[in-house]
C-alpha cells in the first residue's frame, strides 16, 4: 500500500467531475486500499479518489473506527430530514463550517467485489456519504456551507 498526495484549496482538479468505474479492476483495488491508507494517515472520515488526483467516482469512509466503507460508483437514491453540522475537509485543511444536510441518505454502490449494495446512512455517515459523493461531482462543502464554525 501507499500513501497518496492529497490535492489542496486551489488545485482545480477539486472542481472536475469524475468518471463512472466501468470495470473493478485491480488497479481500482489498489486505488481502494491507497485510499484507505491515506485517509486514515491524515486523520479524515472519508476521501474520494478526485482528492488524491484520480478522476474516478470512487470514495472511502470511515466515521466509525473499523467500519470502513469503500464505494465505487456510488449514488444516492433516497433522502430526508435535515442537520446543520459543522464538517471540514482534507482538502481545505484552514476551512471549517456549518453545512446543511439530510439527516438520513440511502446510497447504492458497488463494492470492491462489483457487487451492488445499498446503505443507509444516519447523521455523521450520511453527512460523509453526502460529502464525498459531492466531490465526485465538483462540488465541495463550502459550497453548501451555512456559516464558518470555530475549530474545536
Ligand atoms: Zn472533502
């Protein structure tokens, strides 16, 4: 496994759109495991492959320790409710804010395996679904940022 670059503030590749996997190749497999890596170095919840420079709708998560989610391809199919929480990224290390969120999204997604599945996710996992799915799409949390928080 290796450590990836994460891509910061300005780099322009942030605001891309990623392409669908159209086939779980082994080098998407890695792609998984590096990001896992990564994520988990820098101290983050989740990483979409877009912020270590790969344009692939892939993301990592992991809100809860040793629950680690890896999703290709991953869209979400349901929502409701609402949240305001504050949330940051590793891509915009000095940002932190209050977004405005669903308080519950189901995802579909293949795994690792190609296999589809669907998750539903409540609070924290479903702010980083929303979040990291965002970034498949260019879309990062300033943009649905209420107000600044103060860092805690
Ligand atoms: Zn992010």
């Amino acid at each position: 496994m290796a450590l990836l670059n994460i891509r910061t503030d300005k780099d322009p590749i942030l605001r891309k759109t990623s392409r669908p996997v159209i086939e779980v190749t082994p080098r998407i497999l890695t792609l998984l495991d590096d990001m896992v890596e990564t994520m988990r170095r820098a101290n983050g919840c989740g990483l979409a492959a877009v912020q270590v420079g790969v344009l692939r709708r892939v993301v990592v998560i992991e809100v809860e320790e040793g629950t680690v989610y890896e999703m290709i391809n991953p869209e979400i199919i349901e929502s409701e409710g609402h949240q305001e929480e504050a949330e940051g990224c590793l891509s915009l290390p000095d940002r932190w804010g209050v977004t405005s969120r669903p308080m519950r999204v189901t995802v579909k997604y293949l795994d690792r395996k190609g296999k589809e599945r669907t998750l539903t996710g409540e609070g924290l996992l479903a702010r980083a679904i929303c979040h990291e799915t965002d970034h498949l799409d260019g879309k990062l949390f300033i943009d649905v940022m209420i107000r600044e928080a103060e860092e805690d």
